[in-house]
C-alpha cells in the first residue's frame, strides 16, 4: 500500500525545508509454481500434477473441456481424459493472490494419447460336421466392452477386406486377420489360425460274424459308410479264407477245411473324414461228406479222407 510522509530538514543559519512525499509498497509477484509444465496421460487414466507457494484462492481450468476436464484436491491438479486422440490441451492454474501478492497463473500442457485394447484372441479348432463353421478367434477378456471386431481372410501373407467373421466348410487351416477397434483406443490387429479337423468315419457292417462251410461262398455288406471313402477288404489268413469287394458286397471263398479269419473292410480317408476299419470274423467248418447208394471202394474212401480230412465208414454210412 501507500503511506503519505511529512519530513522537515533544518540546519543553522539555513532555513527549514518541510514537505510530504508517498512512501508506496507494491505487491510481490504471486510465489506460485507446478511440479511439471506438461506430460500426457493414456485413456481413459488420470494424470495429475502439484503447485505449491500459492498466494489467495487456486483454481485450474481446461482450454477444452470435451477434450479433458480437470479438478483440484489440496495442491493436487487432477486431469480426466474425454478422448485418447494424440491431442493436447492447456491446463491453466490460477492464485488470485491477496493484500500482498498479485495473482499468478501457471499453465501445464497435456497429451492425450489413446488406449491399449486388451483382449486374448484364441485359435479356433472344430471339427467337420458338413455346416459352416465360423472363424471366430473365441476372444476373450476384451476391454473396452463396446469394442468391435472385424476379420479378414490372410492370402500370402496379406490381409484381405474386413469384415464379419469368415467360414469354413471343409476340412483345412485358414489364416484369420483381426482388428479390434474402439473410440480412443489404438486398433488391436493380428492373425489366428482357423482349424477344421477331419470327421471321424462311421462305417458299419451288416454282420460282425459269420460260419460257413469249406468250398463255399458267404457275403455280407457295408451297411453304413459316412464318408463315401473308396472300399478296401483284407484278410488276416488267406490260407483260411480270401475276401473281395464288389460296391458294398463283402465275398468270402473258403480256402481250408476249416479254421477262423479276421475280413477287415477299411473305407479310405477323404477330404473330410478320417479312414476308418470294422472287421467280420469268419469261421470255416469242415465240409459235409454225401454218400449214395453206389458201392465204395478202398480207394474212393481214401480220396475223400485227403479232401476232407476226415474219417469215412462206409459199413454205416456215417461221417465225423
């Protein structure tokens, strides 16, 4: 403030000198300062800075409050980001001082810079059921929630247009493209793959077993077979019986007089489905020996022995 002074200078044989003269104290600069003029912050977290030294009332405001709003707790300046852009904006920090100081600003510049989209992006295996199985990378734990997804099939390394999730419908791998994208968030992008895995095979037989007699012939069929594979028909003892496929007919030919063999019938992998095997167990009996009423001689008996294997008594007729 202000002060109006009287003086009086005299001195012998001088003459007295007296008037009055304002002795003025103007106020000191405001001691305001901020602990940093500028720094950035990541939507949506809040970044903050401190001022100390204030003279009078304190208070912040934003050059753009759609763009990030501010509030103050002790010397504390809190800024909350409304957008993740790579914009910035001026914080201005005011002390409007007192009898003694004038006011003060300070200001503070911000960078908003966007978020991280966080997410877990999975590669899909499903199996082949002859429908359109969607690509779908089965993400999970993505934040923000309002995020959205977009894909794009991957050819030769290059992403093609996106969109919504794409199909298969056969057996295969397809590369899948992402992009993540939400409102003030940097875009999350990558690649999944996107399994189709061949289908098990049901082939089935119209008969797990079967006996027949030596030197005939027997058949049974493949009653059921899923994946249309090429028919393919083996035996385990050729000595015992032999096995051919006609189409869906099975045809075994005895080739002992008796014994027992394994028929496995495999239908062969396709595109789709896996090969898949059944088996039929046949069991070859001994022959059946038919005597008439034509006389019999040492040497007729002894070549139905060698055919048979097998014990002839002519004086009954009876066989075994």
């Amino acid at each position: 403030g202000a002060t109006q002074v009287s003086y009086s200078i005299s001195a012998p044989n001088y003459t007295t000198k007296s008037g009055t003269f304002t002795c003025t104290v103007n106020k000191a600069a405001n001691p305001l300062s901020i602990s940093t003029t500028s720094g950035s912050t990541t939507y949506p977290s809040t970044t903050s800075f401190t001022f100390s030294g204030a003279q009078g009332t304190v208070t912040a405001t934003s050059a753009n409050t759609n763009a990030a709003t501010v509030a103050i707790s002790g010397t504390t300046v809190t800024i909350t980001p409304k957008k993740g852009d790579n914009s910035t904006v001026k914080i201005t920090v005011n002390a409007d001082g007192n009898s003694n100081y004038n006011a003060g600003t300070k200001e503070y510049t911000v960078t908003l810079k966007p978020g991280t989209i966080s997410a877990t992006v999975n590669n899909n295996s499903q199996t082949y059921n002859g429908s359109p199985l969607t690509c779908d990378g089965d993400i999970t734990g993505l934040t923000p929630s309002g995020a959205t997804v977009q894909y794009a099939t991957q050819s030769s390394g290059t992403c093609g247009s996106y969109g919504s999730a794409p199909t298969r419908t056969t057996a295969g791998t397809t590369t899948v493209c992402y992009k993540i994208s939400a409102a003030n968030y940097t875009d999350k992008t990558g690649t999944f793959t996107c399994t189709v895995d061949k289908a098990a095979n049901t082939l089935t037989l119209s008969a797990s077993s079967g006996n027949m007699a030596y030197s005939t012939t027997k058949t049974f069929t493949v009653s059921k077979n899923t994946s249309g594979g090429d028919l393919s028909v083996a035996t385990s003892n050729s000595d015992v019986a032999t096995a051919s496929i006609s189409e869906t007919t099975v045809t075994i030919t005895s080739k002992a007089a008796y014994g027992t063999a394994d028929i496995t019938v495999t239908s062969k992998a396709t595109s789709n489905y896996n090969s898949a095997s059944a088996k039929y167990r046949i069991t070859v009996d001994l022959g059946t020996i038919t005597l008439n009423n034509q006389s019999a001689n040492t040497a007729g008996t002894t070549a139905i022995y060698q055919k048979y294997n097998t014990n002839v008594y002519l004086d009954s007729a009876r066989s075994k």
